[in-house]
C-alpha cells in the first residue's frame, strides 16, 4: 500500500507533469441590443461585472451607449441603468454586490453626447437596489472597487472640484489623506481594508503609486512614476513602475520590496490584478505596440493567447482580473472582429491527464505483483 500511495503522490504532484497552465475560453455576448461587451471584475463565486456597450448614429455622429452587465456561467443581466444614463460596472464581490459609476449628461434620443459638460455618481447596486453614493462635495464621483465587506473605493471631486481619493464605508464617504494641491484616486481595497492608487498633481505630469492603511498614506516608490490597481488579501500590491521616466514595467510590491516582473521582450507591461495565491494578470505592449494579455506565475510571464486550448480564431487584448480558484476574464477581439469580453477557465492538459492514467495503471499493477508475491 505504501508503494501505491507514492507512486500515486509522485504521479500527481510530480512538477515533470504540470507545466504551463492551460485555459478554456468562454465569449461574453452582451446584451440583446448591444454591439460590444467589457469585464472588468470575477469574483469567487464566478460572477463577472462589467458592460455591454454600442454605438448610436445621430445625424451622421456616433454616440456611446452603455449598461453596466453581470454575466454567470449560465446568464447575464443588465443592471438598472436609469434613462439618459450611461452605468459601468467595475468590481463584484462575493456576495453578488456590485458598484460602479452612474455618468448623467446632456442626450439626443437617451444617448449621452460626449465631450460636454456632465454629472457622474459613483453607484451600488445590491440585490436589486440602486443606491447612489454621496461626494465629496462635487458633481462627480466614482467607485472602482468593493470588498467582502461591503467597503468601496474610487474617487469624488470635493467642493473646490479637486479629485480625491475615496473610501465609502457604512453609509459615510471619507476624503484619504491627499497632500494640497495634488489628486488622487483609489483602485483596489482587500479584505483587510488596505488601499491602494496613486497620488498625482502637484503642477507636475507625475503620478505616484499610494497606500492607504487606516488612512495613513505611504508612498511604494522612491522614484519615477507608478500606479498601484489591486492588492490580494497578503498585502502583495501589483501595478506599473517607471524608475527611469522611458518606459512602464509591471510590478510587484510585497512587504516593501519593488520586483519588475518583465515585459516578454515587449515595450511595456502592466500588472493589473493579482489574487491570493500570488497569480498576476495584465498585459503587455509589443514593440510594435500592440497590446496582448498576460499572466505571471512564480514571477514568471506567459502569453495567455498561447495557453489557451480552444483559440477559435480570438486575440486577448488585456487580462483585467484573476479570482482565487484562477479563473481569468479578459477582453480582445472574437473570430468575427466584434470587441468582446472571454472567461478563462483553467483545465488539466490532455498529456496531463495521459500521465496521470499511465501512473496509476502502473501503480495498480505494481501493487498486483506485490500482493502475488506474498501469496
């Protein structure tokens, strides 16, 4: 028996066996109506916040229109999305709350005209409720991200229309500490109530990835540019660094230290999610400056477009968010050139499952002669 258990360990969890991880893609289809579909956020349970969006001509221009939409692995709803509105949903938590921005602007025919002057209210929508947050004291306002507390995170302008980073928390919005004469804006906010954006302004083109834990602020590089867009639930922070002002690299914070995490020979890279087991996701600039997905593991990058066992003729532009059990939801282009949003769902590799049967064929067999001999 002893011998079966260790031909069985060593067939499962040999690393000869696992290699590159391997994805089944999923298309997003946005609503009925729609020509276009973004996700921005999944959650633990499978759920992914994001949009369904097209494009309305109004005497020979076009117009943005837009709902915020949860796909599951079996539906999709479009959230409540007033008239003359325009509503994006940006982050999903565990227990199905979404938020989001609800933009009020001037329309034609319901349709918001861009590039005019407008409202925008950060937003939550929790189990069929519509609740528009307060501000700062402006006319705008934001929400990038929730946790399982039900803590959100974005941005409000205050009453001199300065933008400040955010945090709503049991009916009360909070300003986090922003030096005078800079904006800020919040990203991502864990489980333990650590924040993480970036602090920019000041008369400078600069923007510097930030931390705020119980609203003291710390800065995560010396020097350089950078922006800070998740943090998982041990604290390891990922976004961009640019030490030298030339050129953008994904990054990694974890207790203090500052790790490049490479670009696959491209341009630039960006780190746009990480979960709790260390996995990365984001993208990366060729040198042609095209932009394709990419997820780190141990540090190291991989295409994602190479990891996936059913192409079907799709390019992944950017991987915006990874949950714990690895699922991945990211947005490029489908077979039919149509923008759309897909979710990555990992699968043990056919040679995988090969060598696992192999093994324990073996192993069986093995413990048959053993058991003849003491006969």
């Amino acid at each position: 028996m002893r011998q079966l258990c260790f031909l069985l360990g060593y067939t499962l969890f040999s690393p000869s066996i696992y290699a590159a991880p391997q994805y089944l893609v999923t298309e997003l289809t946005p609503q009925n109506g729609f020509m276009e579909s973004y996700a921005s956020s999944i959650n633990d349970k499978g759920q992914i916040a994001g949009n369904s969006s097209t494009y309305v001509s109004v005497q020979n221009q076009l117009y943005l229109k837009s709902q915020a939409t949860i796909w599951s692995l079996n539906s999709k709803t479009t959230l409540d999305t007033p008239l003359k509105t325009v509503t994006l949903a940006s982050s999903i938590n565990d227990d199905g709350q979404v938020a989001g921005t609800t933009f009020h602007a001037p329309s034609r025919y319901g349709v918001p005209i861009p590039n005019t002057p407008h409202a925008s209210n950060a937003t939550l929508w929790d189990n069929g409720m519509t609740t528009t947050l307060a501000s700062l004291g402006g006319t705008q306002s934001g929400v990038n991200n929730l946790n399982n507390s039900g803590q959100l995170v974005g941005w409000s302008q205050n009453g001199q229309s300065r933008q400040i980073a955010t945090l709503w928390q049991n009916g009360n919005v909070t300003a986090l500490s922003t030096p005078e004469q800079s904006i800020s804006e919040a990203y991502a906010i864990n489980n333990n109530g650590v924040i993480v954006g970036q602090i920019g302004g000041g008369g400078t083109f600069n923007v510097q990835a930030a931390a705020w834990n119980n609203n003291t602020l710390t800065y995560l590089n010396a020097s350089g540019n950078s922006q800070a867009f998740d943090i998982n639930d041990n604290n390891q922070i990922v976004g961009w660094s640019d030490a030298t002002y030339s050129r953008q690299f994904a990054t990694l914070w974890d207790n203090g230290v500052a790790t490049e995490l490479g670009t696959l020979g491209g341009y630039a890279s960006f780190a746009y999610a990480i979960n709790n087991h260390g996995a990365i996701v984001g993208s990366y600039i060729s040198n042609d400056f095209g932009e394709l997905a990419v997820l780190w593991e141990d540090g190291n990058p991989m295409k994602l477009q190479d990891l996936l066992v059913n192409q079907n003729g799709i390019s992944l532009y950017t991987a915006d968010d990874i949950n714990n059990q690895g699922w991945i939801v990211a947005n490029g282009m489908n077979s039919s050139g149509e923008f759309r949003s897909f979710l990555l769902m990992p699968v043990p590799e056919p040679s995988n499952i090969a060598l696992l049967l192999t093994g324990l064929v073996t192993a069986v067999i093995a413990l048959r002669k053993r058991l003849s001999h003491r006969l």
